[in-house]
C-alpha cells in the first residue's frame, strides 16, 4: 500500500540530497573532527559548513549555533542557561500551550526548585494574551521563553513583538522554533532574540540532532560540561554525520521557503476548504491567518479522533490526533483545552501537517476516504443525530 504522510509536524522524511550528503560520512570519512590529522580535519571542515548553512538559515553568526541533540535539549539547555546567568531571579513567564519540553521543564523547576512560573493563556484561536504577558513581566523575571509556532494548530506568536519588550525591560528572551523552522522565515537578527531551538527531524534531516542558537554576548553555561567541543558550550564527541545532514537540510529549507508558503499552503486550504464544505459538524481549530502555511488542525463533532486515525491508517494515511490524547486519558490535548475548543470538537480533532513531498493527488484521497469515514464513526456515535450533534 502507497503510504501517504501528512504527519510532517511530528517527522519528515530524510531529504535524498542530505541522505547522499551524509553518506560518505557514515563509511570511508569517519574521522574524529578534533584530531589534529588530515583525515579528521576534513570532517571538522564539513562541521564548518554545515554550522554556517544552519547559521544562514536564520541569519546567525557560526559562532552563535551550538549542535545538540534534539529541540528538548535546545530547550533545556537554553533555559538551564538562563536562570544559571540571573540565580537572583525566581521568575519565568511562558505560555499554556507550550511543547512538553517545556512545560514539564517548568513544571519541573516550580515543584524541586521554587520557581514562580506564569503560564500566559490564550484566546480561543490560540492567540496569546498579549496584556497579561506584558504584565507579568518584572524586576524578578528571568526568562520568557514562547513557542514561535504551535505544534498542534500551527498558530504564530507575534515573536518580534514580544522580544522587543523583553529587550526593553532587559529580560531574556528565549523561543522555541522548532516548528517554525522551515516553514516561515527566521531572522533572528531581526527578531531580537537572545535564544532559539531547532530540531534537525522537523525540517527533512535526521533525528538526534538539534540547534540552540545563542546570540553572541550571552554568558552561556554548558549544559552537558565535557569536552571542548561547540567551543566548550556542549561536551562530547559532534554527531557528525547528522550535523552535516542537518546543514543540507537547512539548505533546502532556504531555497524551499518559497515553495512552503505556495504549493504547501495552497494544498493546506484545499484540503482544509474542502472537509469543510463536505462534512457537516467540522471546524478548524487555531487563527486561520496567523497560521502555519502546512498544518492544519481540524474537528469532527460526535467522533473520536483517534478512531479516525485508525481508519485513516488502515487506507495507508498518516496524520496525528493533534489532540495526541495521552495514553490512559480521554483528555483531549492541553493545547485545545487551553483554547476552550469545545469538548465535542477537541475530541474529534485531528492535525495534517503538510510537507513539500505531498501532492494535490493525495489530498483528493484524503478528503474522499476521510468523508465516508466520518459518516460510518457518526452513524455509531450516540451523539449524532439526523445530521446533527445531540
Ligand atoms: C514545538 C516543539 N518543541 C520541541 C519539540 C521537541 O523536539 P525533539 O523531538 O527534537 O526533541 C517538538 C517536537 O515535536 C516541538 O513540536
């Protein structure tokens, strides 16, 4: 069976060019970067460029990425850094649709550590409270770190806008860009960030490989203490091979910007226009404009989201409940939760997220398996009746 993926915001497929890219370096060029010989030194130097294509990719320094990894690790090694560089300071303000990485992080240090922790809510479209971030932020306040983008929805923070404000009140600003990456353009320069993480396995690299940019001045402390490595900010021997993945790939996604917020966008609102037209009882979750251009988080009233996933699988496609109900609980996700998504809806919500690869083809077999799919759940479903939710 011809599989068909849309599940891009949880991993994409290895690029073939970073595949061929890497491939060498998985055989005959297998040298430790730091030896001072010939044969190692030219794995230093592919380390090189490939930290400059990261680096080019958000308009950084080389000298401000550290390879780590994953994005957890990004994210904690950025937060660890800063309350390391303020240990008078109690406070960290981020928000309540955070990745676990986190706001277990945070729940982590509020319960051993003592930490104050302002989760900043949002809006029912997933758009951040703008008042009550700014509010919270005082003399005490160590760090905000926000999402640039939601993994589940896809909706944007006004990161430029914030870190502005953070600048201005001398508080350190952290994002995590994991899904961003790839999708949207990131100019850190510009955003005025002081940190940033990155996931090679998001943007058609490798697992096992991530990015924390730290801008240039900032008193970083390592958190993995070892070696010299990434200029003594992260000991241990680089996962070289899947730096140099990650560099192509950061390369691609450069040149494939153009082509996320074309192609990718116009397949998004295909296929998200036409669920909508053609199944009653169905709404996008998350603020249609301030949106990623590839995800698209969608609800059924009166199913279950992971028993659409189910026969979604059995015809060979991949999505993700978005709502990821974590096993053993009917929960549906902290996400839709926090934006009051209606429980009927949050249940029944499932996310597509869209890559390059996906073809206008393969929307046309979602949307004509997905319409008979819903309509056998519904007619099972005690909660539908004569075309409505009861
Ligand atoms: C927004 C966000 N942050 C962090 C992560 C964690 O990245 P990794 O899987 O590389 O640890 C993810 C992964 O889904 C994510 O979506």
């Amino acid at each position: 069976m011809e599989i068909i993926y849309t599940d891009n915001n949880a991993t994409t497929k290895v690029a073939d060019e970073v595949i061929e890219e890497m491939l060498p370096y998985f055989g005959e060029l297998y040298g430790n970067p730091s030896s001072m010989h010939t044969f190692g030194d030219q794995v230093d130097k592919k380390i090189k460029q490939a930290r400059l294509r990261v680096a080019d990719l958000i308009n950084a320094d080389p000298d401000e990425i550290i390879f780590t990894s994953c994005g957890t690790e990004s994210d904690n090694a950025a937060i660890n850094a800063a309350l390391n560089a303020f240990p008078d300071k109690k406070h960290i303000i981020t928000s309540n649709v955070e990745h676990p990485a986190i706001n277990k992080l945070y729940q982590h240090l509020r319960e051993t550590k003592g930490y104050e922790v302002t989760f900043v809510p949002v809006d029912k479209k997933g758009c951040l409270n703008l008042d009550l971030l700014y509010n919270s932020m005082s003399d005490n306040t160590a760090i905000i770190s926000l999402m640039w983008a939601n993994n589940e929805t896809g909706v944007m923070f006004p990161i430029e806008e914030i870190a502005k404000i953070a600048n201005e009140k001398g508080i350190l600003f952290h994002t995590d860009a994991v899904q961003a990456a790839g999708k949207i353009a990131i100019d850190v320069k510009k955003a005025g960030v002081d940190m940033l993480s990155l996931s090679g396995h998001k943007i058609h690299a490798p697992k096992g490989v991530g990015v924390l940019y730290v801008k240039k001045g900032f008193k970083f402390s390592p958190f993995l203490i070892g070696g010299h490595q990434e200029k003594g900010r992260r000991g241990g021997t680089e996962n070289t091979v899947s730096i140099i993945g990650l560099g192509k790939a950061c390369e691609l996604a450069r040149e494939n910007l153009t082509v996320m917020n074309t192609k990718v966008r116009e397949l998004r609102d295909y296929l998200q226009s036409q669920l909508l037209e053609k199944i009653p009882g169905s709404s996008v979750n998350g603020d249609l404009a301030l949106r990623l251009p590839n995800t698209l988080s969608i609800g059924f009233d009166a199913v279950e989201g992971e028993s659409i996933l189910l026969m979604l699988d059995r015809e060979g496609i991949c999505a993700s409940s978005g709502s990821a109900c974590t096993s053993g609980s009917l929960e549906p996700s902290h996400v839709l939760m926090a934006m009051e998504v209606p429980f009927k809806s949050a249940h029944g919500s499932i996310r597509f997220s869209l890559s390059h690869y996906n073809t206008k083809e393969e929307m046309d077999i979602i949307i004509t398996t997905l319409v008979p799919v819903i309509q056998k759940l519904r007619d099972m479903s005690p909660f539908w009746k004569d075309g409505k939710m009861v």
